[in-house]
C-alpha cells in the first residue's frame, strides 16, 4: 500500500482573473486530454491516461479488491467479510474519470496554476469512492448477527439449598441493523484504507429485572406432583429430560410461557429417547414420549397459582395420571401449553423428579388472602365405549397379540372452587374436554397350511368377539386335514389371556393425536 501524499479537496469557486474587460480563461478545447502526471484515483495512478485508459485501469483494480477483507465491529465482537461478499462496487466511476482529466485544464488561470504547481511538488489523489450493494450487505448482517450481539444477560434466580440465588445482570450491545449498510458505505467514502475497520452502530440492552424485584419471590403460589414410576425407561427418561429444560424458568411480569418452545428440539441430541405417543387414536414411537406429562404437571401447579393461561389443549385420548379435564397435551406446535405472568412480581417455576414422582412449583410473591383456597374438581359427563379390533397377520393360527389397551371415550369438565374460611364461595367451570374411544386392538394369526383353519381364523375375526377368536385359535392351533375336536368354550376363563394351545401379549399400549403427534401420556 503506498502512502497518500496529498488529498485534493472539493475546489471552491476561485477568483476569476479577466482578460481585457474580466473574461474567465477556460481550458482550451483543443488541449490534449489526458490525465496530468501525479494524479491518483485512490491507489491507481492515472496520469497520463485517456479517459477510457483510466477506467480500465480502475475497473482492475476494484476487481482485485474482490477477495480483500473487511473487518466488521460491534463493541467487542467483529467478523471479516470480503469485499465481494458485502457487494462493494465502484461508485461515482465517471464523475471521478472526469474530475481527473479535467484537473488543471479547466477553470480560472490562478485555479489552474496552483493546480500545476501542487503537481510539481506531490500527487493529488482524489478518492476512490466505494458503496456496499445493499441486499448482500444486509444478508450478510443478518447471517452474522449473532456472532456482533451480545445480548444482555437478564437478573434470574437459582434455588439451591432452600433458598434463592439472583443470578444474571448484565448489559449487552445490540446492533441498530438498520443503519449498518449506510455505516460501510460512510466509512468508504473516502476511499479505501488498508485493512479496513468499520464500526457497526450498536445500542446498549440492558437486562431484565433487578435484585430489588427477585427478591419479592418468596412464596410457593402453586404446586402439583404425578407419578410416572411405572412407565418404560425411555419414558422415565423423557419426563426427567424435559422437566430440567423447564427448571429454574424466570417470568417477569406481563411475560408469556411456551412449554414447546423450552423442551424443543425433541431428538435424541436434546436428550431424548423414544417412547410411546399419540398419534391418529394408536400407539406410535417417537423421540420425547412422555413429555405431555410434564405439561400436565406444570399446568396442574399453573392454575393452582392462578396465572393466566393462554393456551390449553387435551389429549386426543383419556390419560391416567390426572382427572379427566386436568391435562395438558403438546403436539408440536399444534397442540401447546402457554401461560402468563399476571403478577406484578416476578414468578420461578421449579421442576424436579424424585424416584418416579414429577414436581412442579411456582413460586412468587402471595398476595392473595390466606384464608382463600383454590381446588379443582373433575367431572365426567359422558363416556363411549372402546370396544375391540382385530387385524389378521401372517403369524400361524394360534397366535394372539395385544398390540394397543383400550381407551374409554368421555367428555369431561373441570370446575375452579374457592373456598373462603372454609365455605365453597364459588363453583366455576374452568374448562371442558373431550377425548375419542380407541378400541383395544389384538394381531391375529391366520397362517396355516390347512386351508379350513385360515377361514376359521378369518370368520372368528367377523365376528369382533374375542372370545370367539380365542376358541378358534385354540381349536385350529395344530389343525391337520382333519378338523380337530372343539375343546374350548367361548367365554371361557382362558379367554382374557393364554387360551389352551392360543396365546396373548400384552402391548405397550401407547398412544398418539388425531391430527399430529403427541410426545404425550
């Protein structure tokens, strides 16, 4: 990079010395019109050039420009993008062609003879004005502005040993993207510099809340448990996963709550297993089964603490670790359970599990009446019968397996009593649900080499009878060409489970939603 020796100014408007009676003497249009000796534009020496010559030489030197780097800054964080990769173009290109062959030829005679004798002395560089293309350098913003903020860190709480710790507080410096663009393009305005610099405009973020606020949180508003000591391990896993991604959450007043949004991603590299899930009234394997009892949970010490809640759906099909009406479903984003801060402190909500019991408190700042209390009682309003369906395999006659339990349909309601010293004040409906019928479903085997017991097999599955099932694969278990004697009685005993030469598993029974998958139960 060679050193500037001298920046040629915007020229005023100079003296006009006259011949004869005050004529301006401009330039003669016959004098030759190439470029004085000396005269840069930025860093390419123009002198002696035509006009067409030094654009050519121009357009080379920005096209070397392509791959040189620019330092981006935001307080204490920068990248480095290259020229190209900000759309940097030449700009002004003729405009500057002209000043410089017209330098010294033009104007009034003092004008151009301090021009000749400055170009005795040193070059006269005029700038070289670039300007980033503004779509690439907003893309480029945009993809990197991650990396340029540092976001504030806000006050939060850690509750260990009892008590709470007030974590957080810091400012952070966030950039004004909108101007970006016109900041490059000011900083290249002058022309182009070694090792460019440009400071990106950034305002200060500062942080959420204050200890004087945290401190208010005291008070245990709402809390609920359920119990989850019987389900698989991937389950067990799922349910402890996404409670510690919910632990130790701060809302401040006026703040919302996405239960999907703080377990999400649901994969195996967030922690999950697969697990058993509601999908279209059957049982499916997913990554993060389970986790809609986590919700229920959380919902149950929700409304116990009386916030807001904003968004609430039930399962597709009855659960068993609440009443009915008292879950809360998640199904990607089809199914969420959100939920407002309508305090005017701070809430902390804790989640932890213990053995196989899920905890959820929210703690906050009471300021409700002591002697007020808040209990939610579940009502059944209706109620279907699941029934039973048999789908025939290719396993042999005899064999029967229990794929999905049956899940009874019913309506349901949930009523919000409060209680004042005692006395039931107020008996409000709080929500209502309605979950579908799903039949207990069993595979049946109808292989076999004879053809009489494959229809036997294929008439006792019309029938929708399990008895009637069990006794065919009984009888037809070891079926010769000849019919074997009927030894088992429908509705015998062994009909609920192993029947004399037939046998029965039990699946695991999950389940999933209508219209998407429910990492639920």
């Amino acid at each position: 990079m060679r050193k500037l020796k001298y920046l040629l100014p915007v020229l005023a408007l100079g003296v006009i010395i006259g011949i004869g009676a005050g004529t301006a003497v401009q330039a003669d249009e016959a004098e030759d019109y190439t470029i004085a000796d000396r005269v840069y534009i930025g860093e390419v020496a123009v002198g002696g050039m035509t006009e067409d010559e030094a654009r050519d030489a121009l357009e080379d030197y920005v096209a070397d420009l392509a791959d040189d780097v620019v330092t981006l800054k935001a307080g204490e964080y920068s990248v480095e993008s290259t020229v190209a990769g900000l759309g940097m173009t030449w700009a002004e290109e003729d405009e500057r062609i002209t000043e410089a062959v017209t330098l010294g030829k033009t104007g009034n005679l003092i004008d151009r003879y301090k021009i000749k004798k400055d170009l005795e002395d040193h070059d006269i560089v005029l700038p070289l004005v670039l300007t980033a293309d503004e779509t690439k350098a907003n893309e480029f913003i945009q993809a990197n502005k991650e990396a340029l903020n540092n976001e504030a860190v806000d006050y939060g709480l850690k509750r260990e040993n009892g008590g709470f710790t007030v974590t957080g507080g810091t400012a952070g410096v966030v950039l004004v993207e909108e101007e970006c663009v016109d900041a490059i393009n000011t900083y290249f305005a002058t022309g182009w510099t070694d090792a460019p610099v440009v400071e990106l405009p950034c305002q200060v973020s500062e942080p959420k809340g204050s200890p004087e606020e945290l401190a208010k949180v005291q008070d245990v508003l709402g809390s609920y448990s359920t119990d989850f000591s019987s389900s698989a391990s991937g389950r067990k896993q799922n349910v402890r996963n996404a409670t510690s991604l919910i632990d130790g959450a701060v809302l401040y007043p006026g703040e919302e709550f996405s239960v999907y949004t703080a377990i999400n991603p649901m994969n195996a590299e967030n922690g999950y297993a697969l697990a058993g899930s509601y999908e279209n009234g059957t049982t499916v394997q997913t990554y993060g089964g389970g986790v809609c009892q986590v919700s229920t949970t959380l919902y149950n010490a929700v409304i116990r603490a009386e916030l807001e809640v904003t968004e609430r759906w039930a399962h597709s099909m009855i659960v068993t670790y609440v009443p009915a009406s008292a879950d809360a479903a998640i199904a990607g984003t089809y199914k969420n359970l959100k939920f407002k801060n309508n305090y005017d402190a701070p809430i902390y909500i804790e989640g932890y599990t213990s053995g196989g019991t899920l905890t959820f408190k929210i703690y906050g700042d009471e300021t409700r009446p002591s002697n007020r209390e808040v209990s939610f009682v579940s009502e059944t309003t209706s109620t279907k019968d699941a029934g039973v369906q048999f789908k025939a395999t290719s396993a042999p006659v005899g064999t029967i397996s229990k794929v999905q339990s049956a899940h009874v349909g019913k309506t349901a309601k949930l009523y919000k009593v409060v209680t004042v010293d005692g006395k039931q004040e107020s008996k409000e409906v709080f929500n209502t649900s309605s979950y579908m019928a799903s039949p207990a479903i069993y595979e049946v085997g109808t292989a076999s080499a004879v053809p009489e017991a494959t229809a036997a097999m294929n008439a006792a599955i019309a029938s929708k009878d399990l008895a009637t099932v069990q006794a065919a694969a009984a009888q037809w278990k070891n079926a010769t060409v000849t019919p074997p004697a009927d030894t088992t009685t429908p509705g015998d005993p062994a009909a609920g489970g192993t029947t004399e030469g037939g046998t029965t598993t039990e699946g695991t029974g999950t389940t999933t939603d209508p219209a998407a998958t429910t990492p639920a139960q």
